[in-house]
C-alpha cells in the first residue's frame, strides 16, 4: 500500500498474536490502483525469489518475456 502513496499504520493485537495494519483498506482501491499493487507485489516476490505458482501469472510472465 505504500508502494502506491497510501500511508498504512501498524498496531500491536490485543493477544499478542503480531503487528496488523490499520489505515487505509486495499478493498477501497479502484481496479487500476489493485492492478498496481499486484504488480508491485509481483515484481518484489520474482526479485526476491519467489516461485510463482498461479497459471495465470506464469502465462503472463512466459508472453511478456
């Protein structure tokens, strides 16, 4: 979300159970703005190693290449 200019803020949970963000919801994205954050998210997961296992993004990635 940052990536995108929204500012996300996390907050301890009640039960210790870790960090959740609060802020803005990526449910408020309009289709382009969802479009640029699994784009972002996808170029930081194959920068850092990640083996992409959905169909479509590897046929995406096979043309694009």
């Amino acid at each position: 979300m940052h990536s995108l200019g929204h500012q996300v803020q996390f907050c301890e949970g009640l039960d210790n159970s870790g960090p959740f963000p609060l802020g803005f919801r990526s449910s408020r994205l309009t289709v382009r703005q969802m479009a640029d954050l699994i784009s972002c998210i996808d170029e930081y997961g194959t920068r850092h190693g990640v083996e992409w296992t959905d169909p479509a993004m590897m046929a995406e990635r096979s043309a694009a290449a």
